[in-house]
C-alpha cells in the first residue's frame, strides 16, 4: 500500500505545520514565495513534480539536516496528518526500523484526545522503565518507607508522612511540567478553582521550604523566575527528591561500611523521552572532611555515583557552591545556563 507523506492533508497544508511558507523563496519565477509554487505544481497540478520531491528540495533541508528530517518524519504520524492509528503505528514500526542504523527512533511525546503525538530522540537517551515513586522536598525528619507491595514496586510512607510530597500521578509522555505539578498540588491543598498564581505562590513556597542552604535556593529561585516568563508547560524543577532510601542510620553500620551514597538528588527535572536531569550544588561535604580538609574518598564516592546515574540514563550537572554566590553574576550563570538546558532537550 502507497503511503502519502502529506496524509489526508496536501503538501501546502503539511509543510505549513512544519515551515514558514511565505518566508521561503519561489523556485518559480510566476511566484514571490514557496507557498505559491508548492500549491501550483502540487495542488493544482499535481503532477508537475514527483511525490518524493520534498526530499530533493533544498529549500527544506532534509537531506542535508537530521533535526529537519526526524521533525518531518514524526509530523507524518501527527492526528491531523494521519487518522488511521493502525496505519501510524505500521509507518512507526517501519521507520524506526530504518532510523536505528543511524541511532534514533520516533516514540510517543504526548496525545491528543487520545491519539498520539510523536517526536524523535536518541536510541539509548533517557531512563529505561516508568516512574513508581517521586518523594520529594522533605521538611525535618526522614520520611520511613517501607515495599508496600514487593512484586509491584510499591511503596508506602509509614513515618514521617507530612514532612514530604509524593506525587502520586502517572508520569505524562512529555515529562512532569509546572502546570501538571501546580494541579497536583490544588487538588492536594483544595485550592483547585483560585488563580494559577495563587496556587503556583503556595506551591512554591512549600517547595522552598524544603530547601536549608542558600546555594541551592539561589538555583530554585532562578529557575521559578521562568515560570512566569516562559509558561506553565516548562518542565517543573523539583527538589530534594529520593533516589535511593536507606533505612539505617550511620550508628548500625558495621565498621567498614557505609550508608547509601546520595540518597536525595538537590533537584530534577523530568522532561520528554524518558530524559531525567539531575542538578547537583555541590559544597565542601561533597569534597573535603569536616575538618576540611580535601577528602578523596568522598570525591571518589560522588564520582562512583554519577557513573552509576549516568549509566542508568540520567544527565548529571554539577554547581560549586563558589559559583553560586549572591551576585548578579550568578543569576546571569544560572539564567544561561538554564537557557542552554532548555534548548539541548527541546523537544
């Protein structure tokens, strides 16, 4: 069966989802734009040019641009191009099958009343499996946790409940965004129906609380400062958030061994494709004794750490606590590098 890259709509019609017609030239001289061209040769003609001509286009980019390439390939599967879900998961199933020689696949971003939204990433990028857990921006005591239900992963909070969040809803395609966590937490608080800042306000402040030192408050402001500028649909920053439990403390550990290293992450941000960013500050208890002297154990063990995470699929980005000084520097540190996190993991 012939599959039609533009689907149900024309060439005009899907290529202006994707480019700015009107700021593309004409390769006819009859026309001023692209748009002009394309509907006469494709839509009013449709035989002046072959079907694949889009391919062989210069003005579009695909043989010459990945991200031009994937972004065409998952906007064929889009529900206003494609409305057989049949027919997209077969033309899915086939071009991952030819994207994998070169590292990518096309998996599902989001929906639409049900149907499926695609984009494009990396094979190997992002954590394997689903989110079970998310405990997050404790207040005082360690919350107790016990296997609720060992089979399942499920885990239960039996000490210590109130001191901690835990978002307790299914983690979205696209990742856990400002809005998503903001409705959580009205349904939580029974704030639901009053103004989004009157919520985002509550939210934030709780989420501030949970943080003791002013290095890492100086990255959770600078990033709530894009909420605002940016929208509700930015991913959410959450911090303190558990990565591991353990439920001894230092006293019953036998003599050479040790707890769990780092069993909260300072903050993480949950964003497409599975991709789960950890930002850590990293202070003198990262790197030195408590005499302060330089400790290369303790930085041997942070350094383990990150290997596992990584090896896992999370990205790790490391603050030192000397960059985080309350200057206007920093926020310009901070404001750019956020900037450039943003852009990198663009859907």
């Amino acid at each position: 069966m012939k599959t039609v890259w533009s689907g149900v709509l024309d060439d005009a019609g899907f290529l202006g989802r994707l480019y700015d017609l009107d700021a593309l030239p004409s390769d006819d001289p009859r026309f001023r734009t692209a748009a002009g061209d394309i509907v006469q040769h494709r839509v009013r003609n449709p035989l002046d040019w072959e079907d694949d001509w889009i391919f062989y286009d210069p003005r579009f980019g695909l043989a010459d641009s990945d991200d031009a390439l994937l972004r065409f390939l998952a906007e064929m599967l889009h529900p206003y191009v494609r409305t057989d879900l049949a027919e997209v998961e077969r033309l899915r199933t086939f071009l991952n099958a030819v994207l994998a020689h070169d590292g990518y696949e096309i998996v599902k971003i989001d929906d639409i009343s049900g149907a499926p939204i695609f984009g494009a990433h990396r094979i190997g990028s992002g954590v394997r499996g689903s989110m079970k857990n998310l405990i997050f921006a404790a207040i005082g005591p360690k919350p107790e946790i016990v296997l609720d239900d060992a089979l399942n992963n499920d885990l239960r909070i039996v000490k210590h409940e109130q001191a901690c969040l835990v978002y307790d809803r299914p983690l979205a395609p696209y990742g856990l965004t400002w809005r998503d966590l903001a409705s959580w937490w009205a349904d939580r608080e029974k704030l639901t129906g009053q103004p989004d800042r009157a919520i985002w306000r509550s939210l934030h402040q709780r989420l501030l609380a949970s943080i003791d030192n002013d290095a890492e408050r100086r990255i959770f402001d600078a990033y709530a400062r894009r909420y605002p500028a940016l929208g509700a649909d930015i991913p959410a920053l959450v911090p303190q958030v558990y990565l591991h439990y353990d439920p001894y403390t230092q006293t019953r550990y036998q003599p050479g061994t040790s707890p769990l290293q780092r069993q909260r992450m300072d903050f993480l941000l949950l964003l497409p494709h599975r991709v789960r960013v950890v930002i850590e500050c990293d202070g003198q208890q990262h790197y030195a004794e408590d005499t302060g002297r330089a400790s290369p154990r303790r930085y041997a063990a942070m350094m383990a750490e990150d290997r596992d995470l990584r090896l896992k699929g999370y990205e790790v980005y490391r603050f030192g606590g000397a960059e985080l000084t309350d200057t206007t520097a920093t926020q310009q540190r901070l404001g750019t590098f956020f900037d450039r996190l943003a852009e990198r993991y663009s859907a």
